[in-house]
C-alpha cells in the first residue's frame, strides 16, 4: 500500500516533469514562432559600446556584435510621431527614428511640450534591450520654426541671394541651438536643389540654381549646424538627392501637383556638371546623411536607383553616413510593400522614412533577409551607417541640450534680422531710396506689410504655413517700417490701398507677395502677383509721389506691364520673423547687398531655365543671375 502510493507519486512527479518540459518546449517553440528568434540578455553597464573613452568604430562593432537581426532592421525604420502606436513600441521594435513632418507639433504647441514630447520618445528608446536612443528628426529649414516664438530666418532662396558663407553658418548654428532646446538633434536640412523653374512649389527651399553657390552655402550650412568639434552637434541632412528642381511640368505622379515628385530627365552628363557638385561639397563638408527625393530619375523611383545610390553617392563620392529616403517614397516604388523595401534597401537606402506602418516594414525586411532576398551584410551595413551617427552625437553619452531660452533668443533675432537685410535684392529705384526717417507722410499698403505668416511662408508652425500676424515675438515689415522713422514723420497703412486722398504722401511702400505654401501646393502654372496686390499698388500710386514695391516672395514672380511704373522694386523674399531687417535697408541704416540667386523671367514661356542652355525660349531673362544694385 505504501509501495504503491510512493511509486504512484513517483509515476505522478514524472508525469508532471513531462508534462512541464512538453509545456516549456512548447511555449519555446511559439515565441520562436511570434518572434522569430530568443531574445538575449541585455549587455552588462559596462559594455563597450556605452564606455564615451572607447573609440567611436569599435563602439560601433561592439554594438552591431550584441545586436539581433531584428534590432539592426528596426534602427532603418523611421516613423511619424503620430503613427507610433504604443509607447513601448519605440523600444520594444527598436525603433531607429522618430519625426515631426511639417506641423508634426505636440499639443499644446510650445517649447515645453516639445521638449517633454522629445524626451518621451528618448526614454522609450532608452528601456530597451541596448538602450540604443533613438534620432528624432524635424524640418527646421528656416530656424525651428514648427514652434511658436522660435525665430524664423529667411528661407534658402534669401540667404542665396545673401550668399554670405559666414552667415549661413551662423544661421545654421542658431538653428541647432534652438532645436538641441528641445532634445531635438537630426534636421532635414539643407536642400541642395536647383530650381529650374518657378512653377515650383518649392523654389524658395534651395539657396540657387547655381550648383556652385548651393555647394558653398550647404556646406556652410552643414558646418554650421554639426559643429566642427568631434562631437556632432546636430545632423545636417542633404537633399533631395538627386536631380530635384529639374523635374518637368507635368509630370508629378501626385495628381494635385504640377512639378514637384515629378521626373527628371536621367541626364548622365547634368548629372556630373549639375546635380552632383553640390552634393559632393556638402559630403565633403562632413554631413551625416542624405535624403532621396520624390522624384524619378527618368522611369526610375530615386529611391530605387542603385546606380544613384550606391555607385554615384556611395562609392564614387565616398559618403559614409546613412542615406534616408523621402516621406513614403520607398512605396512610390511598385510591387507591394515587400518588394518596394527590398528594391530600396538593396540600391542603398538606409533609413525608411516610412513614415506610418513599421511592425509590417520590419517584419518584411527581417524575412526577406532570411529569404536570401536582402544580404545581412547590407543591414549591417545600413544599421552601422545610422548608429555611427548616433554615437557622433553623443547620443549614448552625456546630454549636450540647450537652454530652453535659447529659442527666440535676442542674440538670434539679431542675427535674423541681419540675414533679412543682407538677402534684400533692389532691381529697380537707384536714387529713390534710401528714404529719409523724417519724411513727412509715408504710406504703407499691401498683403504682406503687415502679416509675419507671409514673411515666414511654408513649413511654419504648419506644414503650409500660416497666414496673418501670428508668429509670437515677430515683427512684421510694418512694425519695422514704423520703429525705423522719426517723431517728425507720420506712417498711414491701408492693406487695400485705401487711403483718403486730401495730402499727397511723399513716399509709398508696397509690401506685396504671395500667401504661404509648400511642396506641390505651391506648383504654379503662372507665379504672379494678385489682383488685390495689384490694385493696392495702384491705389497707393494714387496718393504718393513716388512708389517703392517689396515683394515678399518664395520665388521670381511674373511682373505686370505696370512695373515699369513703379519707381523702385525690391526683392525681400521670405524673409521670416524679424520684418526690420527690410526697414534697416529701405531707410540706408544698411546698403543693399543681395544678388538674384536664380534669373527673373519676364513670361512663362522662358520656362523651365537651364543653367547651360538658358531659358526655354532663347530670350534673356529680364534680370539675370546674380543681378541687384547697389
Ligand atoms: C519632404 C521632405 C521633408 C519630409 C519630412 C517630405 O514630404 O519632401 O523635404 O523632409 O517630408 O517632413
Ligand atoms: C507632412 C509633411 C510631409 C507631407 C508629404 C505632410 O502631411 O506634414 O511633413 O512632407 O505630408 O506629403
């Protein structure tokens, strides 16, 4: 009896023993099945990779060695803020980079709450396995100016015309210090496209047709926002790699668009004499990435070009940092989702910016690695180029954040408004101006006099921009004009023009331009000024004795016949926040310094321009490249 119970328990314990090993065995199997492989432990406090004295290459071997497929695969996705699904997803998927596209702002939009939002993301990142942090990325193409009160600088197209090096580096820096306020380390900037034509939305993004000039400017560009110490202040990013400002009228694949994600013709030769020279001295200046663009390279998707990407920029120009591609671009590629990132990841892109589905993109990538469609050499290659870039950073080391009053800093509007003065181009009026500060009556008309939204234009606080008097901390061309006179002289403003006609001003100032806007929404069959505009201006001739016309504008508008009735004409471009930079060259506390950075056509049948064979239809431009007066 008690024989037979012992040996029941025995048969019993045995039976559990089995029955626990059957259980371990099969969980084992199913979590090899839902992810694929076992996770390993995390490294100990004192690996490697984490230890700052250790030098940046083996730190980066260190990593790469303790990391699974998974991991390595993760740090190439790049996802919108909003798309991020569960807060432990950043971690738990590894995810690389994290952006805010255009407008991609937390609520409520202020510094705080970005800084707050940033630093979310970066714990999430920082729990993980390896605590490897992630990069968060944002447009600050003209200071940072998704936030409220940042200072908003002129857009390329005016620190082209500026083409002041020093300048640009300054800028730049600022800019960084602005973003490094908010925890904010990875900018999608310069772009180094070469507008060819005006009918693009995005003319005012790039410094100049001129590949020479926009090579100078990038690489001061980049100079200035990574720093020249070893650590990497903030990463500069060149784009749009490649072609892009080229692409012809029409041939958007987005049916809303005219030009831009359009084609450009696979032009070898442009190539080398044209596209390329900017990219190879804004690499040389030592940027650590590189976006492909939108657009086609003949049938090609960029982001599909292994001949682009890896021969040219890879291999012929030696660029060792990690190549990103364009907001969903790698799905412009066709044949479904799978075989798009394959396509992408094997011409050499490095970085998906997704930007909203990444548990399918990591899943696709790791099984296609297993499927022999990917080498893992190339994710080793893709995960060593962006972690390289991590660690140039600091990111696993201490924090090198600014203060948050960095951000609409007086320093840094000092140095804005310097930039808006520096950028104004005169076309016309040698004479009329300066304007004296004690001129008895002075008018001041048009759209864009008094509205910061229309000096700052697109990729401000919204992805299109905003319109009206809503930047905090701005000056408007307006306020600028009045602060600038004395207590002898009177300034009257009418946005229409409507002024009462008793006294015949001695001067009137037409600020006049275009409402903000970005990317293909600003593709244009006929840049030109409104008929509001048009009918201030008149208004204003009206009632002053001579009339000075500002244009603030994205790119060279088509003039009205009546310009030649106009007595001087300047160019101030998108000049941004600090609006005095304008009054500080109209009333000759400075002289006017800018150069056209592109020609100005006289009609659309000029269109598109080309740098070595001219405008469309052999007529001159009305003013050349680099033209202004003194
Ligand atoms: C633009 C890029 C930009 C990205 C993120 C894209 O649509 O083409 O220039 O960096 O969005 O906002
Ligand atoms: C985003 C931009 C992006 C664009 C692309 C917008 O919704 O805010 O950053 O460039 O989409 O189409």
């Amino acid at each position: 009896m008690f024989r037979s119970h012992r040996a029941l328990s025995l048969t019993g314990a045995f039976a559990l023993l089995a029955v626990l090993v059957a259980a371990f065995i099969l969980l084992k199997l199913v979590s090899l099945l839902l992810f694929e492989v076992d996770r390993p432990l995390p490294p100990p406090e004192n690996a490697r990779y984490r230890d700052a004295s250790v030098d940046l290459e083996v730190r980066v071997d260190d990593l790469l060695a303790q990391m699974t497929l998974e991991e390595k695969v993760g740090q190439m996705a790049l996802v919108e803020k909003g798309s991020v699904l569960e807060f432990n997803d950043v971690g738990r998927y590894g995810i690389g980079g994290i952006l805010s596209g255009g407008g991609g702002k937390p609520d409520p939009n202020t510094k705080e709450a970005w800084s707050t939002m940033v630093a979310t993301f970066d714990v999430a990142s920082r729990i993980s396995r390896l605590g490897i942090p992630v990069l968060y990325g944002v447009d600050a193409n003209h200071g940072h100016a998704n936030i409220p009160g940042a200072v908003v600088f002129p857009h390329a197209i005016g620190l082209g015309a500026a083409g002041d090096e020093d300048l640009v580096e300054a800028v730049a820096r600022a800019t960084g210090e602005e973003m490094r306020a908010t925890g904010i380390r990875w900018n999608f900037s310069p772009a180094l496209d070469l507008p060819q034509d005006i009918r693009w939305g995005r003319t005012y993004e790039a410094f100049s047709d001129d590949p020479v000039l926009a090579g100078r400017l990038g690489a001061a560009y980049v100079r200035g926002l990574q720093g020249e110490t070893e650590r990497t202040d903030v990463l500069a990013t060149l784009k749009h790699y490649i072609g892009v400002g080229a692409m012809h009228f029409g041939s958007s694949h987005n049916e809303d668009y005219f030009i831009d994600q359009g084609i450009t013709s696979a032009d070898e030769r442009a190539l080398r004499t044209e596209y390329l020279p900017p990219f190879q001295m804004a690499v040389g200046a030592g940027a650590h990435a590189v976006m492909v663009g939108l657009n086609r390279w003949g049938d090609t998707e960029m982001a599909a070009s292994s001949h682009l990407i890896n021969d040219v920029l890879k291999e012929e120009l030696g660029f060792d940092g990690f190549v990103v591609s364009d907001w969903y671009g790698v799905y412009d590629i066709p044949g479904g989702d799978y075989h798009a990132a394959v396509v992408a990841i094997n011409a050499g892109v490095d970085m998906v910016m997704l930007p909203f589905e990444y548990r399918t993109f990591i899943r696709n990538v790791t099984k296609a690695v297993r499927a022999g469609d990917i080498e893992e050499t190339r994710i080793n290659d893709a995960a060593r180029r962006i972690l390289r870039a991590k660690f140039a950073l600091g990111l696993f080391d201490t924090s090198t954040s600014t203060p948050l009053e960095s951000i609409g800093s007086d320093p840094h509007r000092a140095l804005a408004r310097d930039a808006v003065a520096k950028s104004l181009v005169l076309l016309k009026g040698e004479g009329v101006l300066p304007i004296k500060a004690d001129t008895t009556l002075i008018r001041v008309a048009g759209s864009a006099a008094d509205n910061t939204g229309r000096q700052a234009g697109g990729w401000t606080i919204e992805w299109q921009g905003v319109d009206g008097n809503v930047l905090p901390g701005a000056t408007s061309i307006l306020a600028g004009l009045q602060a600038a006179v004395t207590d002898e002289s009177r300034i009257e403003y009418s946005k229409d023009g409507k002024f009462g006609d008793e006294d015949i001003a001695d001067i009137g100032i037409a600020v006049v331009g275009e409402a903000p806007y970005a990317e293909g929404w600003g593709d244009m069959p006929e840049p030109r000024l409104s008929a509001e505009d048009l009918q201030a201006i008149e208004r204003l001739k009206n009632v002053s004795k001579r009339v000075v016309v500002v244009l603030v504008t994205g790119r060279p508008l088509i003039l009205p016949e009546t310009w030649d009735t106009w007595d001087a004409l300047a160019v101030a471009w998108l000049p941004g926040s600090e609006g005095a930079g304008v009054a500080d060259v109209l009333f000759g506390k400075k002289t006017f310094q800018g150069k056209l950075p592109l020609p100005w056509l006289r009609d659309a049948a000029q269109l598109p321009i080309n740098l070595v064979t001219g405008t469309a239809n052999g007529t001159a431009p009305l003013f050349p490249r680099y033209f202004g007066l003194k």
